[in-house]
C-alpha cells in the first residue's frame, strides 16, 4: 500500500500547494480542507484518523493567520493555534503517527543581529506569535514523534499574500510606500511543501535524533521594501505597469500588531539532519509571477 501524508488546513495557501506538489517515491498526499474536518473539532480528527490506516504522517497546516485581527480575538487564535495542535498532536501519538507542525518566525521578538537559531529564546511580539508558540509546546508535550517546522514570509499563487496584495495594488497606484526596516526570507510553498513531504517521509522511517524542532525559509535576506522592488522588476519585465516604491519605516506604517525587525532563520540545522537543499524564493518568485499574470489573462 502506498503511504499517505495527510494534511489538515488543506484550503490554505500551503495546504493546496502541499495537494499539487508530487510527493517521494511510494507516497500520496491527500489534503483536507476545514469544511471537511475543523481542527479543533477533537471527535472530527478522531474519525478521520480511524477511517484512514493508509496515513503515515500527518502535516498540520491548518492555522489562524491574521496576524492583526488575532489582537482582538485572542481566543478564536489560541483555540486553533494552541489547543488545537495539542489534541491533534495526542491523537498522533495515540496512534504511533508522525507530526510535521508548522510554526513561525513570529516566536521571535526580533532582535538579533544573526539568523535564528532553534534554541534561541522565544519572545513573541503579538497574540498570534504567542499562540503560535503555545501550540509548539502543546505538539512537542503530546507527541514524541514531533517535526516542528517554522518558516517565513511565505507566498504562493494559491492563497493572500504579499506578492498577490503588492500584483494588485500595481494595477491600481503609481506608487507605494513600503516598510524598509524588517528583515526576513520570503518562502515559496513550492519549496515549503517539497520540504515538508520530504520531512514527514523521513519522520515516518522513524529516526528518533530527527525529531524535535526545525526552521525552514528560503534563501536571501530582504526587506519587505526590497522584496516589493524585486517583486515588481519581474512584473514590469512581463508587461506589467509598475508602481514606483518608496521606503518607509515601520513606525511610519502602525499596525494591530507589532512584527519582528530581524527574522532571519537560521536553517543549517534542518539542511544537515534532513539533507534539505534550500530554495531561492527568487526563482519561486519568477515561477508565481508568471503562473499568476497567465490566470489573469484567462
Ligand atoms: N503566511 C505566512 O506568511 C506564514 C509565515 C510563517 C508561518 N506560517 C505558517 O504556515 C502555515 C500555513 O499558513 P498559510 O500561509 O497557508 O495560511 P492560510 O492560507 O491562512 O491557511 C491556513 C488554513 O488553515 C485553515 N484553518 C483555520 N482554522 C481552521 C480550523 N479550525 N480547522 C481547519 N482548518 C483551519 C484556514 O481556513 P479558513 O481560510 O477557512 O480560515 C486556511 O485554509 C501556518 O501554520 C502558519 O502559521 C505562515
């Protein structure tokens, strides 16, 4: 029997990439979507799991991701962000399943001057990194055989983002202005979703050193002003009329929410236990501007 990946939160940007990205040799994915199953519905996850003994692995990217709304709606955030990992992850465990959790650079307050290490200190700067952060502890208390993954800055063609929110407003203003103060790595679902498949293949051959927790974020350090100009020199290039970018600080941009200044991660670790060879967002860039300018002229 081939083996299945499962994925909960397979309506999200990551968790339809995840259903299109082909997964290792011997394995398929299935993904589903919170109409089909609430992560926070403990009985709901029970049922699926006893219906499905093809399931090898389980990869949780089901998630509350509003970073902003999260400050006022503290408990709907910690229910799925935190709780919710926590039954998901006993009922893993129950079952002898691997876990791939993903998680956040928003566990870190963001000030550092290297990339984040895993077993660099914690200190979120709003309700959703805290929550975040719960959920880890809750995955890693319930479930031995835990893969927590975090990652950055992620875009895709699939879901809300910066590159669909910045592709937008290009059609709309002659220019932007753009927070030049934070730094971090964008991450292609592409490359997220082969990492993640190629991680829960190797959980599941049990390898009990692998476990524990990991970060994962594709290659180059920019800031969201420097992404936005890369963002719009390949649209530009595609016929695309661009927006002019100005800089800003973040004090010039209020938000909800404060978010780190440096979330650099540092990824060595998950590079020499798993093998992973890390993208460049910049060619997953390329790829989802182009896939993303085809669709709009269907
Ligand atoms: N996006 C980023 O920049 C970023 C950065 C770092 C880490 N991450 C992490 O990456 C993971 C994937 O995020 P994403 O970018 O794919 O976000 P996303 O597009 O918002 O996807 C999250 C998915 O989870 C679903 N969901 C919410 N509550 C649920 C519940 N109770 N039961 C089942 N599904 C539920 C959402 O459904 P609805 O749409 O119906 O609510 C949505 O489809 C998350 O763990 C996130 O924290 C994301």
């Amino acid at each position: 029997m081939t083996a299945e990946a499962l994925v909960l939160g397979g309506g999200g940007q990551l968790g339809r990439e995840l259903a299109r990205t082909p997964p290792p040799a011997g394995w398929t994915v299935r993904a589903v979507p919170r109409a089909d199953v609430d992560i926070t519905d403990r009985a709901a996850i029970e049922r699926l799991l006893d219906e499905s003994p093809q399931v090898r692995a389980i990869i949780n990217a089901a998630a509350y991701t509003a970073v902003d709304r999260a400050e006022s709606d503290r408990e709907a955030a910690f229910a799925v962000n935190a709780t919710a990992p926590g039954m998901l992850a006993a009922a893993c465990a129950a079952r002898d399943l691997p876990l791939v959790h993903v998680s956040t650079d928003y566990v870190f307050d963001g000030e550092s001057e290297r990339p984040w290490r895993e077993d660099d200190p914690i200190a979120p700067l709003g309700v959703y990194g805290e929550s975040k952060a719960a959920g880890e502890e809750a995955v890693r208390r319930a479930c031995e055989r835990h893969v927590i993954v975090r990652t950055s800055w992620v875009f895709g063609v699939l879901g809300a983002n910066f590159v669909r929110t910045m592709l937008r407003l290009a059609g709309e203003r002659p220019s932007l202005t753009v927070v030049d103060d934070q730094t971090g790595c964008p991450t292609w679902t592409g490359n997220l979703a082969r990492v993640l498949l190629e991680i829960a293949r190797q959980a599941e051959a049990g390898d009990p050193a692998r476990f524990g927790t990991f970060h994962y974020a594709d290659e180059g350090p920019v800031t969201w002003c420097g992404f936005a100009r890369a963002i719009f020199e390949r649209a530009g290039r595609l016929g695309v009329p661009v927006p002019e970018v100005r800089p800003i600080a973040t004090t010039d941009y209020p938000t909800p929410a404060r978010r780190p200044r440096y979330s650099v991660l540092s990824t060595e670790k998950i590079e020499n236990s798993y093998g992973i060879v890390r993208g460049r967002w910049s060619d997953g860039l390329d790829r989802s501007i182009a896939e993303l300018l085809e669709q709009r002229e269907r």
